[in-house]
C-alpha cells in the first residue's frame, strides 16, 4: 500500500500481532492492544493475534488483508514473521527481513554502522570468563554486558568491577548465545524516533538509577523523559540526520527507534535499532510522535499506511 489512505475499510482484516514467544511477550502484549484499541475507534477492522508458532501457520488461511507487527524481540522483530509473511504474501508493517534479522543482531549492526564511518561503542565479543580480564584491559570500565539478540535490556548488566564481569557473562548468555561487552558512555541518553522518512523530535531520557532497565522503562514512574530535549536546534537536527542515516544503513523501512548516548565532550554513539518500538503507554515513539502533533491514533494509522512498502522500497531504495 502506497500513499495516504482515507477510508478504514480500505485497510481490509487487519491482524495486530502480538505476544510471542520470547522474553518481550508481556511488552508485546502491552503494545498490541494499544494499538488494536486505536484502530478500532478509528473504524479499522482489526483484530489481536496472540502468535503461537501454530497460529502463524494458519495465518494466511484466515482470511486476513495485512499485519500491524507489534511482536517484540526474537521469534517476531528478527525477521522469522516477516518470512513467513512474505511467502503468504501478507503486507505487513515495519522493516522487511534483512533488516529485521540485522538489527536485532546488535554485533551485525555494529559491524554495519562501523563499516559505514556511524559512531557506535568500542566492544568486544566475549566468548568465555576466561576472556574476562583482556576485556577489562582492553575497553576500560564500568562496562555494560549485553545478549547480541534480545530487547527490553533483558540479561544486561552494567559491571563496575572486574570481578563481576563472569557473572554478567553468565546471566547474558542466558538469553543470547552471542554475548557482547561494549564500553560504557557516561554521559546523557537520547533516543531518535523515525516515522517514514522523517526523524521525529529526540527525547532525552534520565533514570533514577542510571540504566534504563525493564523496570525504569515499564514500571517506574521515577523515570523522566525530555522531549523537547535540552539540546540545541542546529545539534538535535544533526543528530536526528545521523539517525535516520543509521536507520537507511540497515535497510530499515517505515519506521523504528534509534537509540544514543553523547559522551562527556558531546559526541555521539549509537546503540541500537529497534525495528518493532514499543508502543505501551511508556513508550518513546507515542511520546515522540505528539511532540510532532501526532496523535496515537494517528501514529498507527500512518504505521498501517506502510504495510507493503517494506517489499517496494527494498527493491528500490539506498543505504547510503
């Protein structure tokens, strides 16, 4: 589907999915039903999917016209739905499937943006504790211990002291077998929401305890959001170009989070793409987008506008 879309009825049966299988399942849940409810008001035939494998197989016999991906981390954001989707022949929402698959891949996506002269932390892939002390002399610390693809923060540790750094190593490859240790920034975090081809105002993000966890993201009501941030125009505009530049370098389409960190002398370091942002009643991109003078409403209805285009503009579009 291309160009702007009047008419509710024109969306056909449109299935939100949601739930999943993986760590996110209760976020996606959370996000689903956000915006099942705001296409509904809107007129929209939409109805929620809660995705089993099963459910997914029988998809495309159920009669529905296209799929709002609202599935968080694997199993539904790495590019495994968008497959199956694609064989279906089922327009969908969001970034298509080498996209998907390398953005929730945080080592490819770093390889990506390096190659590509994109600031992100120096890193190393950490393979086993044995590893633990040339790491330490090799980055420096504190340091943050990540899974390379997993979302929400899940099995990440910030490690101040060597003597941590195993067990961060061991809770990480709980959820990933691909555990990267990146540098920590000190310094403030920002996140660049893209909406089609556009980056949305950034907002700055300050947590009580430093980490912007599951809990300070979903539960905590201590976190506070700046939007608008406290940057200057000029340096917010160049910021938002850079993330939308990181946006097109893997492939992404329709629309994404971005997030950064400015170091103490104001550069910045990317951390990550989030293909399938949340869209709970903490989340960024809703935040964002009403800065604009987008509503919630609005904003799912202009992400539905794309389901299709994942497929038109990967055959024609430019990373660079």
């Amino acid at each position: 589907m291309t160009g702007r879309v009047n008419d509710p009825q024109a969306f056909g049966r449109v299935a939100v999915l949601m739930g999943g299988w993986s760590a996110e399942r209760q976020v996606s849940l959370w996000s689903g039903q956000a915006v099942v409810d705001a296409l509904r008001r809107q007129g929209v035939d939409a109805e929620g999917v809660d995705v089993s494998r099963e459910r997914l197989l029988r998809l495309p016999r159920e009669g529905f016209d296209r799929a709002f991906i609202a599935l968080h981390g694997p199993g539904g954001e790495d590019g495994v739905v968008q497959g199956l989707l694609e064989v279906a022949g089922l327009p969908y929402t969001g970034s298509g499937v080498l996209a998907s698959a390398l953005a929730m891949d945080k080592l490819r996506t770093k390889l990506v943006w390096s190659a590509m002269g994109i600031p992100t932390p120096p890193y190393r892939v950490m393979h086993s504790t044995a590893e633990a002390q040339a790491i330490v002399a090799a980055l420096g610390l504190p340091l943050f211990v990540k899974p390379a693809t997993e979302g929400s923060t899940f099995g990440v540790t910030k490690v101040t002291e060597a003597q941590s750094l195993p067990h961060a190593f061991a809770l990480a490859r709980e959820y990933a077998p691909t555990v990267l240790v990146e540098r920590f920034i000190a310094g403030p975090e920002y996140t660049a929401s893209i909406l089609g081809r556009e980056a949305l105002p950034l907002i700055r993000i300050d947590t009580a305890g430093g980490l912007y966890d599951f809990e300070a993201k979903y539960q905590s009501e201590s976190t506070r959001y700046q939007c608008p941030c406290d940057l200057p125009d000029e340096r917010e505009a160049a910021l938002r170009a850079l993330s939308l530049r990181a946006f097109d370098a893997l492939g992404a389409q329709g629309w994404g989070r971005i997030d950064l960190m400015l170091d103490s002398a104001g550069a910045p370091w990317l951390l990550e793409l989030n293909t399938v942002p949340g869209m709970t009643s903490h989340s960024l991109v809703p935040m964002a987008a009403k800065a604009s003078g987008i509503s919630f409403e609005e904003l799912v209805w202009r992400i539905l506008e794309t389901a299709g285009n994942n497929k038109e503009e990967a055959r024609h579009g430019d990373a660079g």
